[in-house]
C-alpha cells in the first residue's frame, strides 16, 4: 500500500469489528503489521491514560482568599494533591502536568 496517512482510527474500529487476527486482517488491507501494532498501541494508551485534558481561564489579576492571600489551584487525582499558585503562568501548570505524564 502506499506511504500515505491512514485513518487509523477508523481501521482500528473496523480491525475491531473484523474478528481477525492482527496479522490477517493487516495482511488483508495491505497494511504493514509494525505500524498498525505502533497505531493501536498508541490508540489504546490514549483511551487509558487518567488524565485528561483541561482547560484554564488565566484570571486577570491574581485572586486573593479571605486573608489576603493568593489562591492556589487545586489538582487532585485520587490522593495525590498538588497546589498551583493562581499568579504563575497557565502554561507554566502546563508544561508541570505534561512532564508528569
């Protein structure tokens, strides 16, 4: 088959569907076998991983608590909990939790 982009989401739900083997069901599209295992590897990581993606307004002044101290975001996944200062950069939590994963 050509070295072109493949849909492979959508070969990945149709190999699912087949009942085949890898190795058939590869063999019977013309596709190689290492980069559709590399494909559905890489789905299934997806669709497994605990995190998720989350989107942050950046407020415009940093807010304060009763106290007048400055808030923090609250990340917690099961018992692990991380507190982010609000006046840091959005993209500086988001280079942390990438890192993370």
């Amino acid at each position: 088959m050509p070295n072109y982009r493949h849909d492979w989401p959508s070969i990945i739900a149709e190999f699912k569907q087949s009942g085949l083997s890898q190795n058939a069901f590869c063999k019977q599209k013309g596709l190689a076998l290492s980069s559709f295992n590399h494909q559905f590897r890489r789905q299934q990581n997806q669709i497994t991983s605990p995190f998720v993606r989350v989107a942050v307004d950046e407020p415009k002044s940093p807010a304060l608590d009763a106290d007048g101290k400055h808030e923090s975001i609250l990340l917690e996944v099961g018992t692990c909990k991380i507190h982010w200062p609000s006046q840091l950069p959005v993209e500086s939590l988001a280079r942390f939790v990438k890192h993370l994963s």
